[in-house]
C-alpha cells in the first residue's frame, strides 16, 4: 500500500510511502481491538472506592431491644445494615480493574486499528517538521492547511517533541503520541491519523516483532 506525504500546509510533495501489509492492511480483528480498548479504560479507574460495612461502623454493640414480646423482629445489633446508619451490605472496596493481556494480542489490536483506519481512507503521513516555540496558533495553521480544524486528530511522532506537543494541548480534537507511547483507544477514538513519515517504518518494526 501506497500513502502520499503531504507537507503541513496541506500541499503533496510527490513523495510516496509503501506501508506495510502486514500493519495497515490486515483483516481486523475485532475482538482483539475490543479487549485492548476494554484494557485501557479499566487502567484510567483510581479504584479506590470504599464504604463501611457493619465491622466498621462506629457504634455501641449493645443488644438495642430484648429478644422476645416486642411484637417486631429480633435485633441485635444497630451497626445492621436495616437500620439508618448501619453498615452496607457488599459495600465497594478498593480494587484494581485491570486484567492481562498477551502482548501478541495488543499488537494484534493496534495493528488492526491501524487497518480499520487505512481501509477508511483515514490515515495520511506528513513530512517531518517542527515549531520554533511552541505556539497553539502553529498547530492549528497545520489543521487548518489539512482541512482538520473540526476533526478528532491524533498526530504520532517517531520521538517527543515538546514544542509540537506543548502546541497542540490546548486543541480539544487534536491529541499528538510518539510510537512508544500510541495505543488502540487513542487510534480508534480519532477520526484522522497523521503519521510523520519517519515514525512508518519504527512503528512497523514495534508491530512485526
């Protein structure tokens, strides 16, 4: 598969790039995608909901009312989770929401995000570039040169590069990743990929391995 490098004022260089098959041009795997997505998302929870349950509840453990002639049910105990202010039945703890997942198997996924994308006509590679200092003005010029100022956005960089990450923080739709760091939420939550030309052939080695 053929992809044509644009400059960051929209305009093609005459430059092309063969993408590899094997990453952009796969059958997906759905199921993978979803596992890796799942994956993500259960990582963002802190997790650290509690509640008391009655062996904690701070009051008196004294029998509240005699066992029999009442004319009501027995009771024993106000920290009990029937009355206002006992204790919660089965209450949350804390916990870690997080599971395994083979690393063939997210490799799997994000190479099939990336497939879902190219099969889309969603991917375009841009020529590397850079900003002088970062500047939100700067990023949007490039979204607005591509016809991207509306759109979800997610720019991967072979390697950090604070000016242009710094530049695109305050875009709502626009998010900038280096190939270390690209997962399979980000790639199918964003609507348009542009890849630098020169994070192609990292990004295949890291897939292919």
């Amino acid at each position: 598969m053929e992809l044509s490098v644009l400059n960051i004022k929209g305009e093609d260089t005459g430059k092309k790039v063969t993408v590899s098959e094997e990453v952009f041009g796969i059958e997906p795997s759905t199921h993978a995608i979803y596992l890796d997505v799942k994956l993500y998302l259960a990582n963002q929870r802190q997790g650290t909901h509690k509640s008391k349950e009655r062996a904690e509840i701070n009051h008196s453990t004294r029998k509240i009312k005699r066992q029999k002639g009442t004319g009501g049910a027995r009771a024993g105990s106000i920290k009990s989770p029937v009355f206002v202010g006992g204790g919660r039945i089965f209450g949350p703890r804390p916990r870690t929401y997080g599971f395994k997942l083979n690393k063939k198997v997210k490799a799997l996924a994000r190479r099939s995000a990336l497939s879902v994308k190219a099969q889309a006509n969603a991917v375009s590679v841009l020529e590397a570039f850079t900003f002088d200092a970062p500047k939100t003005k700067s990023f949007l010029n490039v979204l607005n040169s591509l016809s991207l100022a509306n759109t979800k956005t997610l720019l991967i960089l072979p390697e950090i590069d604070n000016n242009v990450y710094l530049s695109s923080r305050n875009i709502p739709k626009a998010k900038v990743t280096t190939v270390d760091s690209v997962n399979t939420y980000d790639l199918m939550n964003a609507d348009r990929l542009l890849i630098s030309e020169s994070a192609i052939s990292i990004l295949e080695t890291q897939l292919n391995k």
